[in-house]
C-alpha cells in the first residue's frame, strides 16, 4: 500500500513574498509590523503575523498600497491565511495582490494552492498555468501542477510536471515521492521503484519510501527485495499498518501465507476497515486452507469497496 500525497498547501511555507523589511519607508511605528508581516517566523505565532499585515495594510498610504511592495504585503498576508486554513480570506488577499502586481507569479502561485485545497482543481490550474508562464523555473509551481493534474486522473500531464520540476531541482523530495505515485498509478512499477529508491539516497529514514519501494518491488515481481524494503520501513516506524499490508502482499505473492495472514491481521487491527487488507488476508486465508474464513474476508472487502477484486486482478491475484 502506497502512502503519499502530500497537502498542497505545505508548498506555502516556502513561498517568498518578493519584498525585503526595507523596501518601504521606515517610520518607526510600523517598522515592527513590517518585520513581522513579512519576515517568517518573526512574530510569535501566525495570529499575530497577520494582526501585522493588517495594521501595515492600514498605516500605508494609498500610494504604497497600489505598488509591488503592496501586493506583497497582501500575498504575505494571503500564505498565513492560507497555512490557518482561512482559505477564503487567502484567496480575497491573493486576488487583490493579482489586481495590485500580475506579473508576480508567487501571487498566482498561492492562489491556486488554495483553491486546490477548496477543489477548485480546474481554477488552480489556470492560476498554476500563469504562474510557470511568469516565471519558468519555479519548481513549485510545476509540483503543484503536477497535483492538480493527478486529481483529475491526467497520468501524462501529471508527469511531465514532475519530470520538468526535477530537471529544475532534481533531488526535490515532493516531486520524486509524487512521481512515484503517478508512475504506480499508471502501472510503471519499476519505474517508480526507481524514484522511491532515488528519495530513499536522500532521506534513509523515510519509512514511507521504504515501504512504497517495497510495494512497487512486489507489484513489479522483485519479491525478496520488496521484502527487505518491508522491513526497513518497519524497523524505522513499528507496527505501521500500510507497511504491515504491504509486507503481507509481498508475503502472499511469496506462497508464503501463514506469514501473510499474521501480517494482514496485525494490519486490520490497527485499520479495521482497510479493504485492501481484508481482501489480500482472504485470499491468503482461502490458500491456506481456511475457506470459511477466505470467504468472509473476501465478502468484507467487497462491501467496503466494490472494485477491489479488480485491483487485486491487475495485481495477478484473484480468487
């Protein structure tokens, strides 16, 4: 079981306002606010940042507010909205700072992160559109890109985001964990096998990419390998119930079903409705002898989710 996908609006956290502390005058009662509107991690908590921006907002003169410089204050404003989760109010700022400045890509930028995270997915990829438009090598931009292509089932556009945001940045952890993804989704196992293993030379204690890389090695028929990969995830995070299904899996494409049984059941008791899991435990039930059992699982999964004998029939496995 494959266990990424990440929430778009993480990106925001490194999104860059394009405006330094000094680029507006300097009276002392709003230098602080300044600092704090746009420097991250200056004021106390988010809250407060943006209590900042709004007073900054307030103290400008209308001829600062219509500037670059002022559309960056709101663009600032904008990503702590949007890291609160306040994503209307995100999207009021990003829309102001687009009139104010539209040739600032990180304004289009952040628009579409959040409307990503509203569903908006065809909006945002307008705004994504125009902001690698603006400006060509932000990597970002082509991950958030490739996401919302992934949301609409678009393998192909999906990758080639991926594809151009890792020859920008090529050992970008989003872009290799996302790839990876897309590659599983649209059946090239090895390939990625192969960005797992790519994110794994990066980040060694990432238990997910383990555990990813071993379920693509088991889908793509590296079993031993894949088993191996299963248990590095798991000495890294115990017990996880994704990597206990996917040791499971690797265990029954091995024959080896007393072991898949223990696996999948360790697995259910931790995510007691994970069809996948109820599924791969039946048909190792119904191959090791216990049909009742095998059945009843099987009629489980079913019920959870009704294409999941499909899933497990591209897998090579049926009843």
């Amino acid at each position: 079981m494959t266990t990424f996908r990440r929430l778009a609006a993480s990106l925001l956290f490194a999104v860059p306002t394009c405006i330094s502390v000094a680029a507006f005058p300097q009276p002392a009662s709003t230098s602080v606010d300044r600092k704090d509107c746009i420097t991250s991690g200056s004021a106390a908590t988010p809250q407060a940042a943006i209590a900042a921006c709004t007073r900054l907002l307030e103290t400008l003169s209308a001829g600062d507010i219509a500037t670059p410089e002022g559309a960056a204050v709101y663009i600032a404003r904008g990503n702590l909205y949007a890291v609160q989760g306040e994503v209307d109010r995100a999207i009021a700022d990003y829309d102001i700072a687009i009139t104010l400045d539209p040739d600032r890509a990180v304004a289009f930028f952040g628009r579409a992160t959040v409307l990503m995270e509203k569903g908006e997915i065809d909006r945002a990829l307008f705004d994504f559109d125009h902001a690698i438009e603006l400006d060509p090598m932000d990597a970002d931009a082509r991950v958030g890109r490739g996401r919302a292509y992934y949301q609409k089932k678009d393998y192909a556009a999906a990758l080639a985001d991926y594809d151009a945001a890792l020859r920008l940045v090529p050992n970008n952890p989003e872009a290799l964990a996302e790839r990876g993804d897309v590659h599983e989704r649209a059946g090239f196992y090895d390939r990625a096998a192969e960005d797992y293993g790519r994110l794994i030379e990066i980040e060694p204690g990432n238990a997910k990419a383990w555990n990813n890389r071993c379920w693509d090695g088991a889908l793509s028929g590296h079993l031993e390998e894949a088993l191996a990969d299963c248990n590095e995830a798991l000495r890294l995070a115990p017990d996880d119930p994704g990597t206990l299904d996917s040791r499971g899996f690797t265990y029954l494409k091995l024959g080896r079903f007393e072991q898949a049984i223990a696996d999948y059941n360790a697995a259910l008791a931790r995510s007691p409705r994970d069809p996948g899991s109820l599924y791969g435990r039946g048909l190792a039930r119904l191959r090791f002898g216990d049909p009742d059992g095998g059945r009843a699982d099987l009629a489980a999964a079913k019920a959870l989710d009704p294409d999941v004998t499909a899933e497990f029939a591209r897998y090579g496995l049926s009843e």
